[in-house]
C-alpha cells in the first residue's frame, strides 16, 4: 500500500520537471566519466553525428525530433512516433528530457513505433519502480536504468542506430548537461531524477537531476546541434486545466506555470509544435489511459503533418540543389 501510495505520488510529480528557471550555461557531454565540452565537439563525437556533412552529402534538410518531460503523459510520444513512421518521417536525431528521455532512447535503438506501443502496454509497475526511503528521495532509479537498458539491448548511446541526446541537469551548479555516449540507461535515469522524489543519480564524482529543470522541451539543443527542422513534442500540464480549489492543486498550479514559461522560450525557435490534448492526470501504470494517451499523441500528430511537410518542403526549396517536394499521404 505504501509503495502504491509514493508511486502515485511521484507519477503526479512528475510535473515538477522545469519547476524552476536555472540559467543556461555551457553544454557538457558524456555518460559514465564526464568531461566539459562544446556543443561542438559533442555534434563531431562519430562521423555519424556530423550533421553539416550529412547535410551536404545528402543535400537535404536534417530533421530533429524533439521530446519533452511530461511523466505519464510521455506515453502521448509513441502515438506522435507512430503517425511520422506512417508518413515516412523519420528523424536524423533525437533529442529527449525526462519522460521523453526514455520513449526516445528506446525508439532511437531501432525499435519500430508499433514494437515501442507494445512494450509500453507491457510494461508493468515493478518493471521500473524500486522504492528507497533516503534522504535525498523515495525512488532510487536503478531500476529505471536496468529497464531502459534491457529495451535497447544494452547498446550504448554512441551506438544507438538514430543518434540520441539525453538531457539532464548537473546538481551541484545547475548546468544543462546532453549525454550523447556512454551508459544509455544511466544517461535516461538521470535525466528522469526528480529533485526530493528520485535519489539524484551519480555518475563519476557528479550527481545528477531532472532535465525539465533547464529544459522541459529541449529544442535548443536540437538547434545548437544543427537541426534545420524541429519538430517538438510539448506534454506539459498546462495550467488552465489544473484543479486550484485546494492546496496541492495550487502548488501544482503554480509548478505548471513556471514549467510553461521556460518551454516557451525555447518552443519559438521550433519549426513545428505537436500539443496533444491531455486534460486528465494518467497514473503510469493505467494501462487504459495508457492508450488513450498515445491516441492522444497520434490525434496530435495527424493535425500538424501539413505543417511538417511544409517545412520540409521550404528547406529543400531554400538549399542550393532542389529536391522533390513530398506531400502527405493519408
């Protein structure tokens, strides 16, 4: 009964990803041993991920799928994944916080949408939950990181066949960090450490927190990376649908609103934003609001396919060599 009860708890607070604004400092990269970096140096870690080259050999845009922190509103992800896959949309990168964290990296392994909605569905509480009663949270997330690893065959992220940035923040002295090598698992729990609800997660002699805390909708790392396209997945509660008659829900009103501000700033520099309507507070281990949350994410996705199309269509146009344009097929 406990162990239901901090679930729920921290399924709800999920939301406090992005709850405070931390100045943006200078990207770090890595996984197990870090090192600062530029975001440069990060971008030519593998010719792979050398995205101007790519650009240029293959004389089209590059095309970056963005996913946001949102909790068991990350379920909403897969539907969005779903709809691109049917269109032939498929992304040169990934760039995750949090809940977008985990849906990314595993798709980013290979996994097809339908496989990646299959283990969703399957997934069950034990799976990722391991209850620790510490003084720095209740959940320890070692399980989160064995689940994560086990669905991308441990491959780590250097290797993952859709490259694929994880984003967490540094404890200590707040800094946005991208993980783009190294322990997959271990990147997706740190980015998923909830400040007072997950132990934060230590990798080296640095502990780390909840990406939403610098960006809940990470589009300037897509951007800085050299995306000409980014389609951005937005699941944070929006605040005219929280409940304020009470305590809890004006704290989580006020979490909602200052989550909203700092994803706004970085949304505008989006190509194209996919907003599911997700009204309703899913608890994570809901099977049935599970698939109402993906439908939700799909319902989304079909709205804005002229928008992605468009855009891809205006890059091509704007480059040097032209290409075909595509249109979207029902």
């Amino acid at each position: 009964m406990i162990c239901m009860k901090y679930s729920f708890i921290a399924c709800t607070l999920f939301i406090l990803a992005g709850c405070q604004s931390i100045p943006q400092s200078s990207i770090t990269k890595g996984s197990v041993s870090l090192s600062e970096s530029t975001l440069a140096e990060a971008q030519v870690h593998t010719d792979r991920l050398d995205f101007k080259k790519l650009k240029k050999q293959e004389k089209r845009p590059i095309v970056a799928l963005v996913l946001g922190s949102g909790g068991a509103r990350g379920y909403a992800h897969i539907g969005v994944i779903q709809v691109l896959e049917q269109h032939g949309i498929h992304p040169d990168f990934i760039v995750g916080t949090s809940a977008g964290s985990i849906v990314g990296s595993i798709y980013a392994s290979g996994k097809t949408a339908n496989e990646l909605r299959d283990i969703a569905l399957n997934m069950k509480a034990n799976d990722v939950r391991d209850v620790k009663i510490d003084l720095k949270g209740f959940f320890d997330g070692k399980k989160v990181e064995n689940y994560v690893n086990e669905q991308v065959n441990n491959t780590p992220l250097e290797k993952l066949k859709t490259p694929m940035y994880v984003v967490a923040t540094q404890l200590k002295e707040g800094k946005k960090v991208v993980f783009n090598y190294g322990n997959t698992g271990q990147a997706v729990r740190a980015s998923v450490s909830i400040p007072s609800m997950f132990v934060p997660t230590k990798i080296g002699e640095d502990e780390y927190v909840d990406g939403g805390l610098v960006s809940p909708v990470p589009v300037e790392v897509a951007h800085d990376l050299g995306a000409d396209i980014i389609i951005a997945v937005d699941i944070l509660a929006q605040p005219i649908h929280t409940e304020t008659s009470n305590v809890w829900g004006l704290f989580n009103q006020n979490i909602n609103i200052m989550q909203n501000h700092l994803a706004r700033e970085e949304l505008q520099y989006a190509d194209v934003i996919i907003q599911p309507e997700l009204k309703e507070k899913a608890h994570i281990f809901d099977v049935k609001n599970r698939e109402i949350t993906i439908q939700a994410g799909r319902d989304a996705a079909q709205k804005q396919l002229n928008a992605i199309f468009t855009a891809i269509a205006q890059k091509n146009d704007s480059s040097p060599v032209k290409t075909r344009q595509l249109t979207a097929q029902d």
